[in-house]
C-alpha cells in the first residue's frame, strides 16, 4: 500500500504539477517573432514626422494650403485670437499655447487633419484663428500696425521655440476667453481625463465684455425650439417648469446635465440648440410676460487657459511662465527639441 502511494505521488507530480509549471514559465513568443517586434518598435520610434522649418495651414477662406514658418504662424494666431492691448505677459502666454497647440496638432496629423486632409492645421475655429496682418490692418482701425504689431512680434519672439509638456509630453494646449471665474476639466467637456486640464480658479475675468450675458426670448420661441430638437419633449408653457429640469452642474458650476421630459440630455446640447456663449446657464421663466431669460457666465468651453483670466493675472505681476502653469496643471516650459 505504501508502495502504491509513492507511485501515485510520483505520477500526480508528472502529470499535474510538472506540466503546470512548464505552461506558467514557457514563453510561448518565438525568437524570431520578438526580433520583429523590436524592429516594429524601431520603425515606430523613427515615424516622427521631421519638423524643417515650415508649417502647413489649410487657409478656410481660399480653400488653400499655405505654407510658413512657424514663428511667423504664431504671430498670426496671437494676433488673431488675443486682444494686442493685453499685458505682453499675457500675450507671451498666449504665444506658447498657441505654439504648443501647433505643435501638438503637427505630431498628431503631420500628413493632415481628417477635417482637412492636407495640413494639420487651419485657420478656422475648428483649430486656432490665424489672420495675415494685412487681414489684421482691414480688421482694425488705422495706426493699429503701428502700435501693436512690434508687441505682437516681441511676444512671439522672446518666447521663440517654447512649449508646454507634460511628463515628457507635449500637450493639447487648449484656451478659451473667459471661464467665468474656474475654468472647467476636461472630462467635463470631452468625457477624457486628461491630467493637464483640470478645474483652476480664474480671478479678475470681471472686465471681460461677455463675462455675463444675457438671451432673451418669448416663451413661445424657446417651446418651439425645444419640441423641435426633442420631439419627446412635449413641452408647454402650463408644464415647462415640470418638464425641464437641471441635473447636474459641474464642479465650476457649468450645466453637465439636463433631464427633458424625464430624458437625460448634455448641456452643451442646450448651449448650441440657444447659441449660449457657454454651459454655465440659468434659464429663467416669467409666465405673466411669457419670457425666457438665458443668463450665461463667461465664454467658451472652459478648458485650459482663459484670456482674460490670463490678462488679469499679468496686470497682476504675473510672468507668462507662471500664467501657464496655473492654468495648465503640472506642466513645464521648455524648448521643442526639432526647432
């Protein structure tokens, strides 16, 4: 019996645990097959697009592709999406955003955007704005070239080749004009957490033309729009109070949620259906003069740098640097290394 123990032991350890413990160490990779991974990798890490100078715009007005050097792109963006009588701090700071956000779209697409197929960047909205300066001088009044361009040019200039990264990084340099007093968190707005771009404290925006407005419209308007987007919705004026309810706000008080008729709907949803400067909105409703009151706080998405909390920050004592690294959360400066 003893004998006949020892020799199942010795047959459960050939057939069971042996077999085990080859599956659990054998690596199952071919040789070969892990050289080809690493010159895959290799091809990978040569992939880097090779930045010579130039960048390429998809000009939405001419339905053309222009070509220029970058520091001279900036200029155009700087000047088109930032107000030149800005603190130079803030115009610095606006300059490497918007050099980091180039930059950014360039790695990313640098055969071409989906949106426009043969650069990575345009000159819309869809981007960042970019004006030439003769478009710049038919814009504003006279003498503008005069007064303002040289600052244009020495925020561009001083900051040449500065970016932002994050871990090694560079990033998705977003910016808006005015937050409204806390700029928003990404996943808020795009549903990704993106490290970078959480919710800050935005001081001294007060100044800014659309930091507070309002849109004003029947009852019967606002009704129609809403029944029409959301034919669910069944809303009247006996009812619309029951039927339109706030669910949610973020963190820095901008509209995350709105249930219709007992269906749940994004806020940014309400924002484009009205044409809202942002999702941080109170709608307020006067039966006896059957008026809506949409009043809005601040302007633009939220995320990342505000412009005019940036401003505010400079004509504060703020250097761009420390601009940047309050809005863009565990950032550093530093130069791209192609440039």
């Amino acid at each position: 019996m003893k004998r006949f123990c020892i020799y199942t032991g010795i047959i459960l350890i050939i057939t069971i645990f042996v077999p085990a413990l080859i599956v659990k160490s054998f690596n199952f990779v071919p040789k070969e097959a892990n050289r080809e991974d690493r010159d895959n990798r290799q091809e990978v890490e040569e992939a880097v697009p090779e930045f010579e100078g130039n960048i390429k715009v998809y000009d939405t007005r001419t339905r053309q592709v222009i070509e220029m050097p970058l520091e001279e792109y900036i200029k155009g963006v700087v000047a088109a999406e930032m107000p030149a009588e800005f603190h130079i701090e803030a115009l610095k700071a606006q300059a490497v955003a918007s050099r980091t956000y180039a930059v950014n779209r360039f790695l990313k697409y640098p055969k071409g955007h989906p949106e426009h197929p043969e650069a990575p960047l345009c000159t819309g909205i869809h981007c960042q704005a970019y004006l030439t300066l003769d478009e710049l001088k038919s814009i504003h009044s006279s003498g503008w070239e005069e007064k303002y361009w040289g600052k244009i040019e020495e925020a561009v200039e001083s900051t040449k080749g500065q970016v932002l990264y994050y871990k090694g990084e560079i990033i998705e340099a977003l910016y808006h004009s005015t937050s409204g007093g806390m700029t928003e968190d990404a996943v808020d707005v795009f549903a990704v957490d993106i490290p970078y771009l959480k919710s800050v404290e935005s001081q001294y925006e007060e100044d800014a033309p659309r930091y507070r407005s309002i849109v004003t419209m029947t009852g019967d308007e606002f009704i129609d729009k809403i029944n029409k987007k959301y034919p669910f919705a069944d809303v009247t004026k006996e009812n619309i109070q029951d039927r339109i309810k706030l669910v949610e706000r973020t963190e820095s008080g901008r509209v995350k949620k709105v249930a219709i008729n007992g269906t749940v709907v994004d806020g940014r949803e309400i924002r484009e259906l009205f044409e809202l400067n942002s999702t941080n909105f109170k709608i307020y409703f006067n039966p006896r003069t059957n008026i809506i009151d949409i009043e809005t706080i601040g302007y633009g998405h939220g995320v990342g740098m505000s412009q005019w909390g940036a401003n505010g920050m400079a004509k504060n004592g703020k250097t761009y640097e420390e601009i940047l690294k309050h809005y863009y959360t565990g950032v550093e400066l530093g130069l791209w290394n192609d440039l």
